[in-house]
C-alpha cells in the first residue's frame, strides 16, 4: 500500500487487485443501500430526519440538497460497477476464465442487475410523460 501512495497511481492498484476492487466497489454502493434501507423500511428516526433535510416543507418535493445527494447517491452505482468489472476484464483478456474472482464477479451481477431495475423502474414511471399524457405525475 506504500508504494501505492508513492507512485501516486491509487486507481492502478485497483484495477489490478481484485480484492481492493471489491471492496472499494461495495463501499462505493453502500451509500444507497443504506439510504433505501432507511427509507423503504421507515426506520425511525433516521426516517424523519432524513426526509426533514432532503425535502421541501412540504415533505413531497425535494430539495436541492436531496437532489444533489440522490444523484451523487446513484452516480456512485455505475462507479462501484466499473470497479468491480476492470479485474474480470483484465483476467478475461489474460485468458483466464471468467470466475477467476467470483466475489468481483458476483459484485458486478449485483450492482448491474440493481442498476437495470433502477433504469426500467424509471423508464416505466416516465413513459407516459414521454407519450404526451396530461397529468403523467
């Protein structure tokens, strides 16, 4: 890890170790996790302190704080997923098979998976303002 530091290339070390990925991988998705964790499951008071600081008065609409933090939140879901994928691709391109680090492996199928519900579960609640229809909110 010393000489990481010295040679100033963190993200190098990275891509070629594949523990180092998974795991700045999984601690890149936690933030989200735990926010859905709090929300979905109403865990009190995290709950309500947390839905007080992101959104409006009127606890609807969000605010421009809970806006930034729920795009930094889901722009860290494709970062963690590259992470996790550059070690599988490297052992891929050396010819080794591809559950030659089944937990980066796993990882990558995971924060994929979550990211493609993500998209189509917006996609679906969008189309109709895409269509045209009044109201579409």
């Amino acid at each position: 890890m010393r000489d990481v530091l010295q040679n100033q290339a963190p993200m190098r070390h990275i891509s070629i170790n594949p523990k180092a990925a998974a795991i700045v991988g999984l601690i890149l998705a936690m933030p989200l996790a735990i926010l859905l964790l709090i929300e979905v499951y109403s865990i009190e008071p995290l709950s309500s302190f947390f839905r007080g600081l992101t959104t409006e008065a009127d606890g609807y609409r969000l605010n421009s704080f809970g806006a930034a933090l729920t795009i930094g939140a889901l722009l860290l879901l494709p970062a963690a997923f590259l992470i996790n994928f550059i070690p599988i691709a490297r052992n891929l391109r050396a010819g080794n098979p591809i559950t030659a680090n089944p937990v980066n492996l796993l990882l990558a199928v995971a924060l994929f998976v979550f990211i493609a519900i993500l998209v189509v579960t917006f996609i679906v609640d969008q189309y109709p303002c895409w269509m045209g229809i009044p109201n579409c909110d």
